[in-house]
C-alpha cells in the first residue's frame, strides 16, 4: 500500500472532508511517537500496540568472506509490540 492509498483509506475511515485533512491527521500522529520516543515515552495505544524504545547494547561481528571485523556502537532504537485485538484481526484474516 502507497502512502497515498493510506491517505485515503484513512479519509474515508475517518470521514475527513479532503485528502489533506487525512494527511495532516497522520502527520500529526506520526510527529507525536516520533516526539515521545525521543524523550523515551512509551506510547500505548490499547487494543492497537504499544511504542516504545529500548536500548540496544555495542555489537560486535565479522564480516563474511572476509577477515574484517567492525563494532556496531550501542543506541536506543524503536520498538512496537502488537496488541492482542490487532493480533486476532490479522489472524482471522
């Protein structure tokens, strides 16, 4: 699905009168995990899932087929659980 097929659907799911209106309200969702995972805000969203962040510790590794090593620095990335409603509807389907 395209960016613009999402649009849409949530234009029509959430009766916004424009293509617009529907894609200011997802860019204004998106903004806001976006915001609260930066201040490592979990963002839980009953029924839907939950955002989160986690901290991901240095890894090391070698490079196949070489002998070239490299060190991956620790840093916090995102992390979405799926809620059970959200699990069960994509079960069913």
């Amino acid at each position: 699905m395209t960016k613009a097929d999402f649009v849409e659907m949530v234009k029509e799911k959430g009766g916004y009168e424009s293509k617009a209106a529907a894609e200011r309200a997802i860019k204004a969702f998106t903004d806001a995990v976006s915001e609260a995972l930066v201040q490592k805000k979990k963002v839980q969203l009953v029924g839907f899932g939950t955002f989160e962040t986690t901290e991901v510790a240095e890894k090391s590794g070698k490079i196949p087929g070489t002998d070239k090593t490299f060190t991956k620095p620790a840093h916090t990335a995102p992390k979405f659980k799926f809620g059970k409603t959200l699990k069960d509807e994509v079960a069913k389907a």
